[in-house]
C-alpha cells in the first residue's frame, strides 16, 4: 500500500503572523531542554474547567495569562466578548514552586463564584471579596449547582467527624446558594468506613434529587509501598487489587434534597464495572450500564425509580470485546435511551425505546465517536468524532431521528473538547493542534464553523521558534497486512533523501492525536521538539488495541500484550526504512507504564531491530496489573495458565534483551510497583545483561510530572542515552 501523507496545519509563527526562523536552515527548535521546560512556560498556561453560567453568556475557565503554573478564575462573556480575571491569588505565589493553584469554579448567580483552592471551598462575592467556607472539611472537589440554581453540591474527602471520633469517606454534601456564608452544608450521603465513599454523582433535572455511585474498597487488600526520600524510610500505603483479588463493589443511588432518604438500585454482581447512569426528565426512571469485569458483556438496566424495580433493556455480548468505549443518555422527551456502541464494528450512536427491541442506528461510517450530549430543546445529537481523520477529534451533530451530519467546529484539523452551554447555543472548545498549544475558543452554534478565541496563552518567542514538521502516514502491517497509521514528526528542514536515527514513542495506545505534543498524559512535547532538532525523526503509531480505527482494528490486541502491539511498532520502522527515511543501525524506542512495556517486550523479543531503549515505569508483570486490564490480557485462570500471563508479561520475556536498555521508575509508584523494576532487575544481572537504571526518590507514576527539576533531570538523561546509544552509535 503507497503511503498516505496528512499535513498539519500551517506553523504557529505564520498563524500569528510573526517571522520564525528560515526553516531551510534550522532543523527545529535552538532551546535546550532546561529553556523548554521553564518556570514561565513557553507555551502558556492551558485553560481548563470550563463551566457556564445559567444565562448561557459567561463561561468561567481557570488559567494564567503570564505562563506560570497557578491558575485564577477568568470569565468570558459571549455576548460583549470581555475577558475578566476574576481572583488574584496566584500574584504572590512563587513560579519556581510550581503551585496548580485553583482547581474548579462554579457560577452561584448574581456574581457570586464558587471555587475550590487547596481541597478548600472559596466563595467570591460580586464585589470581589473571598471567604473560605466549610473550614471542617478536607479535599472538597466535584462542585455542582443545581438546574434550579438553589443548592450548590459537592464530595468531601476523610473529614474527621470529632463527635464520633469516626474518620469518613468520601462524602456527598449540599448546602443553599441563598444563605449565608456561614451556614454549613447538610450531608447526603456518607459511611462511618473511609473505604465506603461517593465517587461522583449527577443531579436530577428539577433539583429535587441526586443519583450517585458509592464504591465500596472494604474487601479489597492493602499493599505497603516502602522507599527512601528526605532521608528516610518511608511507606505509601494504598488499597491495590491484582487480578482475581475482591475489587471495588459499585452501588448506584438516589438521595431526596428535601427529605434526606436514600434509596439503592441492586446490580446483579456489584463487582462489575458502572460505566454509565442516568435520571430520566421526569425523574421516574434510571438506567445503569454497566459491564462484567472482562468487557466483554455489556448490559443497561432501567429502574422504577419509585420502587426499584429493575429490569434488563440492553445487553449484548462480545467474546473478543476490550475497550468499554460506551457511553448511554436519555434520548429526547426520556423516549428511550441514546448508546454509543461499536455493535456494528465502529463506535456509532444508536436509540432504543423498549427493553429487549434491535437499537436503531442514527449515526454510520468507518469513524468513530468519542462522546455526545444530547440537546433536548431541538432534538440534536452533538458528539466529537475523528470523521475528518484518525488524529483528529471535530465536533459534530446529527438530529435525533438521523440524517445529514453537521461540522460544527471549524475547516483546521486538531483536537477539540467541548463544553456545551446549557442551551447547546454555545460550546467552550478546548482546541489544540499540532502547532497549537491548547487555547480556548467559544463557538456559536447557529453559525457552525465559525468560533471566537478567547486565550492566547504562548509566550512570545513561542512563535520565534522553529518547530517540528509534523504529518500522518499510514502504511500496512508486516504481519497481516491491517492498515495503520502514525503521527510522524520530522526537522523543519527535513531531506527525504537522507536516512535519520529515529525514536519510536513515546509508545502507548491511543497516541496518535493531532495536538499540541500529541500525547498529554506525559509532558514530552518539548522532549520531541528538542530530539527532532537534533536531527531525529519521533514516529508514535497507532498500535492494536486503539481507539478509532474500528473494532477489527482494536480486537486483534486481546491476550497480546507486547505482541500485536510491537508487530505494529515494527511496521512503523519498516515503513520508514523502506521510504529511505530512516537509518536501520539507529532506532531508539521509548514508553511509559504500558509503553515500558511495549519498550522491554520489543527489545527481548526483537533483538537488533532497535539500537536501545528507555522503559519508563515499565508494566513487567501483568499479574501486578490491575484487575480492569483483564479486559485485554484476560482472567489469571484457565487451562492455558500461567502461560498466557507469562507470554504478556517482559518479566518473563527479558533473557532476549541484548541492546542497551534505561529504565527510569519512581519508588513510590502504586500503579507499577518499583518492586516489580527490582525483580526484572535481579533477572538480569543474574544473566550478566547489562542495563542501566535511574531511580527517582519518592516519585509516583508519573515520573516526569512531579515538578521541572524532575522533568528537566530525567529528560537530559533520556537524551544522553539515546545521543550515545542510537544518535552516535558506533
């Protein structure tokens, strides 16, 4: 198959109108990694939380317009297009302490905002003054106003009820917009156990109810996580499961704001995963959907509401099944229920009215969507989908009934998040692109395509800087021929005709997106942008397993850890080889968690393909995983045991590992345990293969997220690795 080429857009500079450096003569960016990563960020602060005002005009949005870390409160009116900063408690903050500052705000009305700063609730009074209220309470979070405007909700977490000496979980409290600031919230839902706690809720749509899921760790176990920092031992103890321990039990309920009682909806087996639930309008109905804990069996329960009871309206069961992508609401007028569902073979919407009838499809194609919201009012389906390509995520809508579908976002390919007023007349659009750090805009929806930017977070030599090319290639698997495609980033002044060292990574499903850095879990937009002005190419493919290319694309992953998905790594390098593009003695590949797992698997099972490779807090023993991923690497039970697990797991794969290898872990990390690196460790030494190992005292996993003296620390030794074993390789 001919390569496909999917340019970006057009280079920041040239979008900004500024004169970047002459791309014929740089290769990218003349920063180092210490000025890529600075106090005062080079590509700004990005806006988030967005939250409308009742009036569907404001939308608040937490951001810094000078590039440090603390977040105020902005608002932005629709209608005269003013942009307000409405706190200041980041002025005196010190950048080199790297503060998050605010963490959500919310409108009360009347120009008073809601917000939480520190796990502390805050409200701003209209004539700018702040006060701190429910001072008792610890880790407020998940602020919500009411539709009718009356009561403001919101979880505590571990408050310490002094009474009854009794340490409580998390707990769901609401407390009136119209009193005042000194009268205390009123607990709703709440256990005397810390293990018990509300992990989110929704309210009903009159403000006279709250449906809420309460998880239940009790019978889970706990696990000591020992290590060093400051000086001394230390222990981070967590409530950890690994496959076939207890898990968490989900319970999904209703609490009346009037009267305080609570009534529970019974699951057959509440061990099994809540996806999804919902309120009808009139408040008589609620659906739950959910799935086993291997996602393969999808079901949607509908409840009375008044009496409980129950009955099964969806279910359908798919052996090969791994990504629980779906997503459930009720249609318009609660005339049945909206899924989103790949029954069909692509993530697509579909209505069913009754219990047991054959969902009607609304939406087709070979695209996927990623989430919708439904607007009553006009019986509109809004929902993001990578319609236009894979890497992208437009907005989109589609009547109720089916039909045309709608561009809502504008012509330029990127990534948009929307948060929809709550009329649907505007959308807050977290947009970012290829060249585009993440900026907010607000479109309006009765003039699609068209969208008014409201931040411009870069500084300016943001756009002095000469950026990677980056561009789409699609090219076909070694193996079996599926298609695939990759995100491909390459020097401003790039030669087709010479061959490049090149990085596979950072690996992971699900990486290939046109925004800013491609991938944001992991802060590496300036590590790509330093490595490919030094000359290399950074490939990153969508690999088995992903979202968006279908479910024959995505099922093929299922019980194949580090097989599938590094046959598609492979294909990615063999494509570039093949183009002339690459230089074969000079492929480094690197990842994180999942992707230091695809990085060790590679390495042993592939020897000589890759010169060497960085494994950051690598997953090396799926028996330590959690439960959940049992979706792709199944139950740790049946007559291919412990075959299976051991054939997923690099633990058990690492004696083929002749390149150089770095692995970087965190000691505190309770998502891939710093024991499981030493065990891997221990096996290679006793095979006398050589490696390299940086530790980070005391770091979770997200090594490279823990503050830029870290990030800047760890990322120069990744490039030193990678400059001495593949860029300079002899």
């Amino acid at each position: 198959m001919a390569a496909v080429l999917f340019l970006a857009t057009a280079s920041p500079a040239a979008a900004e109108g500024a004169t970047a450096t002459d791309a014929g003569a740089v290769a990218g960016t003349t920063l180092s990694i210490g000025e890529l990563y600075r106090d005062k960020s080079l590509i700004g602060t990005t806006p988030e939380g967005y939250s409308w005002a009742p009036d569907n005009d404001t939308v608040l949005f937490l951001w810094n317009d000078e590039g440090y870390s603390f977040r105020d409160v902005w608002a932005y009116s629709a209608r005269t297009g003013e942009k307000t900063r409405l706190t200041f408690l980041g002025r005196d903050s010190d950048p080199e302490v790297q503060q998050a500052g605010i963490a959500q705000a919310v409108m009360l009305g009347e120009g008073r905002v809601a917000f939480t700063l520190g796990g502390q609730l805050h409200i701003r009074e209209a004539d700018g003054s702040i006060s701190p209220v429910e001072t008792d309470k610890r880790a407020i979070r998940k602020l919500a106003v009411s539709p009718d405007g009356k009561w403001l909700a919101f979880v505590s977490g571990n408050p310490v009820d002094t009474r009854n000496r009794v340490t409580l979980g998390g707990v769901l409290w609401v407390r009136s917009i119209g009193e005042r600031s000194d009268i205390a919230a009123r607990r709703l839902v709440s256990s005397d156990d810390p293990k018990v706690y509300v992990q989110d809720y929704e309210w009903a749509s009159d403000g006279k109810a709250i449906t809420f899921q309460q998880s239940d760790d009790r019978a889970m176990p706990e696990r000591d996580i020992y290590f060093y920092a400051d000086g001394e031992l230390q222990n981070n103890r967590v409530i950890r499961a690994f496959p076939g321990d207890e898990t968490t039990r989900a319970l999904v309920g209703m609490v009346s704001i009037a009267s305080g009682e609570i009534r529970f909806f019974d699951r057959p087996d509440p061990k099994h995963h809540v996806w999804d639930y919902g309120l009808s309008g009139d408040g008589e109905r609620l659906f739950i959907s959910g799935s086993d804990l291997e996602a393969k069996e999808h079901t949607i329960y509908l409840y009375d509401t008044a009496t409980g009871e129950r009955e099964t309206f969806y279910q359908l069961r798919e052996p090969r099944h791994l990504r629980p992508d779906w997503q459930v609401d009720w249609a318009p007028g609660d005339d049945g229920l909206i899924i989103l569902t790949d029954r069909d073979g692509w993530l697509q919407l579909y209505h069913q009215r009754q219990a047991g009838e054959t969902p009607r499809q609304i939406t087709q194609g070979e695209w996927e969507i990623e989430g919708f919201a439904v607007d009553r009012a006009t019986n509109s389906l809004y929902f993001t989908a990578n319609k236009s390509h894979l890497a992208d995520r437009q907005i989109y809508r589609v009547p109720f009934t089916g039909g045309e579908v709608e561009r809502v976002s504008g012509a330029a390919p990127g990534t948009h998040q929307p948060v929809y007023s709550p009329d649907f007349s505007r959308i807050a659009d977290w947009y970012s692109s290829d060249t585009m750090p993440p900026e907010l805009f607000v479109i309006d929806t009765a003039r699609p395509g068209t969208a008014e930017r409201v931040t411009r977070s870069p500084q300016p030599d943001f756009y002095e800087q000469t950026w990677a090319d980056t561009r789409y290639v699609e090219f076909p698997s070694h193996v079996d021929g599926m298609n695939l495609v990759a995100r491909l980033s390459v020097p401003a002044n790039f030669d087709p005709n010479r061959r490049y060292p090149v990085i596979v990574g950072s690996v992971y499903s699900d990486a290939v997106r046109n925004q800013w850095g491609g991938r944001r879990s992991h802060p590496t937009w300036g590590l790509d942008q330093y490595l490919v002005s030094q000359g290399y190419l950074v490939i990153s493919v969508n690999v088995r397993g992903s979202w968006g290319q279908g479910r024959d694309h995505n099922q093929t992953q299922l019980h194949s850890y580090g097989e599938t998905d590094i046959n598609d790594l492979e294909s990615g390098v063999r494509y570039l080889i093949a183009e002339g593009h690459a230089d074969p003695d000079r492929i480094g590949i690197w990842g994180s968690s999942y992707g230091g797992l695809m990085t060790i698997m590679s390495l042993a099972k592939k020897p000589g393909v890759y010169a060497a490779g960085i494994a950051g807090a690598p997953a090396t023993n799926v028996w330590h995983a959690y439960p959940s991923q049992m979706w792709i690497m199944g139950p740790p039970e049946g007559d291919d045991m412990p075959e299976r697990y051991e054939a997923q797991s690099a633990l058990y794969q690492s004696a083929g590992i002749e390149d150089p290898l770095m692995i970087i872990h965190g000691s505190r990390d309770p998502v891939v345990l710093y024991s499981d690196t030493i065990a891997l460790a221990e096996a290679m030494i006793e095979r006398e293969q050589m490696f390299e190992l940086v530790t980070l005292p005391g770091a979770h996993h997200g090594w490279d997220l823990e503050g830029l003296p870290q990030t800047r620390f760890s990322f120069r030794k990744m490039v030193e690795f990678f400059d001495r074993n593949v860029k300079n390789r002899k």
